[in-house]
C-alpha cells in the first residue's frame, strides 16, 4: 500500500447546513478494485463528487499520484488521470453516441491517442459502434451505461470511478457490467466501485470500505467484508 | 388596383424576409447565450445599437464600409462577450432568475447612456452608393444594401452552424447545454465554454449590428426596441433554437413589413406582438421548440 494512486484524508464535506461527508479518509492502490459500499444517502455519491472536484470539501485533503488536487476543477481533475462514470449515466441526449465518446477525448492528455482509444471501446463495446450515428438519448438504459464508460475511457484516466454503474438495469446487464469492470481492471485501470448491490461488488473488489452516514465504520479486503456479520445483517440480509 | 396592391404586397414581403434575415441574426445571439446557459441578456439590443455605432464611426470616421468592419466588430464583441460572461454573469449563474435580470438590466442601462452620452441623441446614419442601386426580379425590386445584408446574415448564420456541429469546442458547447453534470464528468471546462458561448452570442448580435446600419439609421432608443424584438422572434422561434430564431426573425421581418404596407409603419410593432400572442396561445413551446425544453 506503499503506492497509494489516491489517498483522500478526513474529507468533510457540506450541503448547505447538512453535513454529507465527515472525515472520510481512504487509500486506492494503483491496480486495485475498492468497492466504497453503503445504504442510499449514505454518502458515497458525495465521496466521488467531492474526490473528483465536482464538490467542493470544507475540510481535508484529496491526493492523486502525490499530487494535492484538492479545490480543483473538475476538468483539471479528469486532465490528470481521474476518471468518473456518474451515477444516472449522464450521457448527452441530443448528440450522437459518437458526438458523446469524442467529448470524452476532449481532454489534452486523450486527443492524440483518439482514434486508438475509440478503436478499443468500439471493441469493448461493440454496439456503441452499430449506434455511433444514433443520438444518445434513443438508447436503452444498458447501452447508455455503456456510452457512459466509453465515454470516460476515451479520456484515458488511469483511475475510474463508477458511480452506482448497475442502478436501474436488468440482471443480465448487471452481470454484463461487472464483468467490464474487472476486464478493465485487468487492462491496468485502478477502480473504484460504488454500489449498492453489495454482494456483487463485493466479490469483485480486492478490498472495501463500508460508508453509514458520511464515516467509514468498516474497511476490509473483499472477502473479510463479506463475511464480517454486521455487513452480513446490515447489507445482505443474512 | 388589385394587382398593384398584390405588386406592392409582395414586394413588402421580400423586403420583410430580407430585414428579417438580419433581425434573425441578433435574435440568434440571444438564442445560443439561453439556450447553453439559461440565462437571458437583457442587454442584447444595447449591444446591437453598439455594434451599429461602430459600423457607423468606422464608415463616418474611416470610410469603411460596414460589411468589412463588421468581422472585426464581430471579434471585438466576441471578447467582449467573453469577458462580460467571465467577470460579471459567471458569479450570478446560479442566482435567481431576478438577479441576473437586474445585473444585466444595469448593463443595459450603462450601455445605453454612455451611447447616449457618447454619440447623442441624434439618428447617425451612412450613406453608401449601393443604398441607390436595387435588384430586379420580374415585377420585383430589391434594395441593394437589404439583399448584401440579408445574404451576410444567412453566411454568417451558417458559418455558427458549422462551428456548433463541426468543431469540437462548438460540439462541446452543445454537451454542455444538454448535460451540465455529464460535462463536468468528463472534464469539459464548462465556464470556459460558458464566456464562449457569450462571446458567440455577442459576436452574432455585434454583426447584426454592423448589418443594420446599411438599412437604418441609429439612436440610442433603439436599444429598448431592439432587446424586446430580439425577444419576440425567439419566443416565436422558440426558445433555445437556432433554425426557430431565423425563422421568427423573417417571420417578424414579414410582419412588420406587411404591417407597414397595410396600416402604418409605426404601428409595425402591433403585428410582432400579435404574432407573439398567436404563437404563445397555440404554440406556447415557438414554431421550433421542443415540448419538454423548459
């Protein structure tokens, strides 16, 4: 854990007078799969917003590869290499899905490597290449989540942040999406997964922190979180 | 009779259409900057009366001629554009709609009164030798200066098409309207793209400006009027559409052109907003606008 790609420490963050985050800290190693797990409003929607620069925490520090990025833009942010798959997908409606994946190059670090990059998300997804003439907003719930990654992937991040990737689609997309994550993780991208489907992302992840009401209570590697009993009653339901 | 009346008919049509092509061009300067940023420029025709005044000083002071002043007029507004959206409208972006009003009514008001204290209350118009030469089409005769206007209006018109469809900073522009979280997921730098848009905007409504000048002469009064036609043609058009803020600007190019035929040109204003009242009770969404766009 020597190498830590982004450690986040005793992140605090506000809306308003409600308190979303407090003293959040967190280390991903480059390679790894964290699954960030909790209930709905327990904060971790906030915890990838925050790390990302989207919010803006009152209080602690965010580093990416040694670098503070914390109070950063966004787009600074994503220049350096963090990815971010937002929850609810957040394609863009009225452009094409070629339109969509070419914003996600938009980036100096991903434009002269454009063309490769959207040879390989043709080829991870292939039917975003079948559509790439449709516009975004015709497509189902599943293929939209597909644009949603590509999109984040031609902008070459070397962390990815998913963001409730399974929310809203049938079980065989599900299983179809937490297959790409690990596919993705094999090719060398460093994921972090947030879920609510607790079980799943938890088998995939090499480790996992568990957030209740904007605080870790519980941090683990993937199988100990599984079979540790509070996990067990609060999240599975066993 | 009848058939001069229909002559005389027609020929107020054309150059209604014609006008209007240039009354589209500012309204669709107004259009982009809601449509990207939801934020209405209440200053849009004390910009168009700016740009018409420096393509009046440039012909009266240097002897250019208001169509070739009008590209550097439309890179001064530009800038201008994007510094106004940077250092003032930014930090109102997400303030109550009757905030931004009053900050850019206040814009409005400096703008008009340093035109006013500036250049004075008199109509400043050029003459140019093309303003004698006309056009003819059969029956039909076209004002020289209306058809190089009105064809400026339509090069410049595509020319902002191709940029929103064919660079990545104009397809950008368009993520950024559609999807304000999706941009910034992807790391699009959204105020930047935010002052570009301005600058489109203002840009647009300087060479507007810079086009009329050949057809009208200018007051600062004019600013009021124009701000409220602006907002006519793009409610007719609808809102937040670039082919509906052409064809509201031809549209009430039309009307009050037919208008001035019919009754009296001063009563030209009766017709624009009669057309609004039409369109809003049976299109309330404009002749281009989608249903769910809000």
């Amino acid at each position: 854990m020597s190498a830590a790609l982004l450690q986040v420490d005793g992140l605090d963050l506000y809306y308003g007078d409600a308190q979303a985050l407090s003293g959040v800290s967190l280390e991903i190693a480059a390679g790894e799969i964290v699954a960030i797990v909790g209930a709905n409003g327990a904060g971790k929607s906030s915890l990838i917003r925050a790390i990302h620069g989207i919010e803006r925490p009152a209080a602690g520090r965010v580093r990416f590869d040694g670098v503070d990025i914390t109070g950063w833009p966004s787009h600074r942010a994503c220049e350096i290499g963090v990815g971010h798959v937002a929850e609810g997908r957040q394609v863009f409606p009225n452009l094409s899905v070629l339109e969509n994946l070419e914003m996600g190059a938009a980036l100096k670090r991903a434009r002269a490597d454009e063309k490769k990059t959207l040879e390989h998300v043709y080829s991870l997804f292939p039917r975003l290449a079948e559509r790439r003439k449709q516009a975004a907003g015709t497509l189902s719930g599943g293929e939209q989540q597909m644009l949603a990654i590509g999109r984040c992937l031609m902008g070459k991040p070397r962390l990815i942040m998913f963001d409730e990737p399974s929310l809203g689609l049938s079980p065989a997309i599900v299983q179809e999406m937490f297959r790409i994550v690990r596919r993705l993780n094999e090719e060398g991208l460093t994921v972090v997964l947030v879920e609510q489907n607790v079980m799943a992302s938890l088998r995939i992840a090499h480790r996992g922190y568990v957030l209740e009401n904007g605080r870790i209570e519980l941090s683990g590697s993937g199988p100990d979180l599984l079979s540790n009993d509070r996990v067990r009653q609060a999240y599975l339901g066993l | 009779m009848s058939q001069d009346f229909l002559l005389s008919l027609a020929q107020a049509i054309t150059k209604g259409l014609l006008t209007g092509m240039v009354y589209g061009l500012m309204a669709l300067g107004l259009s982009v900057i809601f449509g990207v940023m939801r934020v209405v420029n209440f200053a849009h025709g004390e910009m168009m009366v700016v740009g018409m005044y420096l393509a009046w000083a440039a012909f009266d002071y240097a002897g250019i001629h208001p169509l070739f002043s009008l590209p550097v007029i439309a890179l001064l507004f530009f800038g201008l554009g994007y510094g106004l959206q940077r250092g003032l409208i930014q930090p109102f972006i997400n303030r109550p709609e009757h905030q931004q009003f009053l900050l850019l009514l206040a814009v409005a008001t400096i703008v008009v009164n340093v035109c006013l204290a500036v250049a004075g209350p008199d109509s400043r118009g050029i003459q140019l030798e093309s303003q004698f030469d006309s056009y003819e089409l059969g029956p039909l005769v076209f004002d020289a200066v209306r058809v190089h206007a009105a064809i400026a209006a339509v090069v410049i018109a595509a020319l902002l098409w191709l940029f929103f469809t064919h660079t990545r900073i104009g397809k950008s522009i368009r993520a950024a309207a559609d999807n304000h979280m999706g941009a910034l997921v992807v790391g699009l730098d959204v105020r930047k793209l935010y002052a570009i848009t301005f600058g489109v905007g203002a840009a647009c409504v300087g060479a507007a400006g810079a086009l009329m000048i050949t057809i009208i002469p200018v007051t600062p009064f004019l600013a009021a009027e124009y701000t409220l036609l602006a907002f006519v043609i793009v409610i007719v058009g609808g809102l937040g559409s670039m082919t509906g803020a052409l064809l509201g600007g031809l549209l009430i190019g039309v009307s009050e052109a037919v208008a001035g035929l019919l009754i009296d040109p001063s009563l030209k204003s009766m017709f624009s907003f009669g057309l609004l009242i039409v369109v809003l009770l049976l299109r309330p969404q404009g002749l281009m606008g989608r249903k769910d766009s809000r």
